[in-house]
C-alpha cells in the first residue's frame, strides 16, 4: 500500500502512525499541541523517534466531545499540514468525518483520510476520497454500545462501511480497518476486541488498532492518561500477534521499541533448532 511517497508492506510488519491533535479538549493531550509551532515541534519529536505517519486532527472524538463546524476544523488543521509537508518527509493522515474538511486537507497535502465514522456520518466523504484516489482508515462506531455479539456485530457493521466505500468508488487495495476501540463500546467489548483482532482480517483489508492511552487501559490499571504508557505497548505487542499493520499511539519512541522487540521475538530467529 502506498501512502503519499511511501510503500508500507500490508503483511509482516506493524508501523506506528503518531497522533498529533491539534485540539484544545482531547483527552490526553488536549491543548498541548494546538498551536501550529508547537504542533510542528511535536511532528518533528515523533519523526524522530521512529514515526512512520502522522495522524492530524482538528477535532476531539473523547467521550462528551464538543464538535466544531468544519470551518474551525479546516483553521486548526489546514496550516499544520502544509508546513509539515513543507518541512518534513513524512506520510499524513487526516483525522476528520467531515467530506468538507477532507477535501481541504487533501488539497493541502494530507495523504491518508482516517474517518472514525467509517462514512456513515457524512454522505459525501467516501467520493471525496475515491476522487482523491487517496487510502483511508475506516473505523467502526455506533452511537450506543449495544450488542449481542460484539465481534460479530462489529465484523457486520464494517461490511456495510466497505459497502459504501466500493459504492463510492474507494479501491479496495486503499482501505485500512480500525475496529474502533473506545468508540460505541463497553469496556468489556474493548478487552474483546482486542484480544480477538485477528477476526478482522477476514473483511481483507489491512487492520489498524487504536488503543493508546484510552479508558479500557485506565479502567484495568487505575491511572490517568498520562499514566498508560504501559498499558498501551501491551496492546501494541497484540497488534503484532495479531497481524495489525498500523498502531495509532501517543508515545512514538516506546511503541517503535515494543514492537521490534516483538517482531524480533516472533521472527527474529531459527524455530528450527531454537537459535
């Protein structure tokens, strides 16, 4: 798969997509990094701590959000994105649901459209994203979390979503998979999720799993955001056990290390004779 100038191999190797949210109000880094230098100071920290895309938005999705209109999600993110793309050689995911805001980021050079909605919010995003012949990462979502199978439910939810997106014309080979951790569900569906990530590959398209920092890891743990680093490598070492492509994480450094520990363990030796 390509993502602006970049190959990423679909099997075999897990990369890191950095998150940099140009917000006042995230739940973990909410106003850290909502002004465009100190937006680039953190672009620049992640690229060199290993980052192999970066994932902008303009708009908290936390639990309780305030949404804004695309017009201040299109000021917040716009101007972040061209000087990112002017100064650094890196991949750039748009973080939004809103075709409108899509379509400028796309023109200001964003190479990827993340929708946490999986273009069931607004009708229009999926052309605009076959338009742009452009990959996307679509997420699973509902607006209760109200299951009878939660993995079944999710695996049915994302045929409708891949649905829309064949209709819209989206090429298959260009769409990622996120099953929406944290979005629509229980802190029990999460675990599930998690633990059984390996079901999605049968939709066939590459998988991306965003757990980092969020409530199913505090609510095991008992810390705070700031506090889940931990929490976050484990499940970025089940990613790699379970065949994700992409982790969408917060601490860029720790997660690049986790994961080529795991993969060094997974791969890195003859299971022949255990050398």
């Amino acid at each position: 798969m390509k993502i602006g100038d970049r190959d990423f191999a679909v099997n075999g190797h897990t990369y890191v997509m950095g998150i940099l949210n140009i917000t006042p109000d995230s739940f973990s880094d909410g106003g850290q990094y909502n002004t465009t230098d100190r937006a680039l100071r953190r672009a620049e920290v992640m690229i060199g701590e290993g980052a192999d895309i970066l994932d902008v938005g303009g708009e908290s999705t936390r639990p309780g959000y305030t949404p804004v209109s695309a017009q201040e999600e299109i000021e917040r993110v716009i101007p972040v994105i061209e000087k990112i793309k002017a100064r650094f050689d890196v991949p750039i995911s748009l973080d939004t649901c809103k075709s409108v805001t899509a379509k400028a980021g796309i023109e200001a050079g964003a190479d990827m459209i993340n929708d946490v909605w999986g273009l069931k919010y607004d009708s229009g995003m999926g052309r605009v994203i076959a338009d742009a012949g452009i990959p996307c990462c679509l997420m699973h979502n509902r607006k209760e979390a109200a299951y009878r199978d939660c993995m079944a439910e999710v695996l049915d939810d994302l045929r409708e979503t891949l649905a829309i997106a064949h209709r819209a014309g989206i090429a298959g080979d260009r769409i990622i998979l996120d099953p929406g951790v944290g979005f629509g569900k229980t802190y029990e569906n999460n675990l599930e999720i998690i633990d059984r990530l390996e079901m999605l590959h049968c939709l066939g398209c590459p998988v991306l799993l965003g757990a980092s920092r969020k409530s199913v890891i505090g609510l095991t743990l008992g810390t705070p955001p700031g506090e889940r680093v931990e929490g976050t490598l484990v499940t970025s070492v089940y990613a790699v056990l379970k065949g994700a492509m992409f982790v969408r994480v917060h601490d860029v450094k720790e997660n690049v290390r986790a994961i080529k520990m795991a993969e060094t363990i997974r791969d890195g030796y003859d299971r022949q004779d255990g050398r």
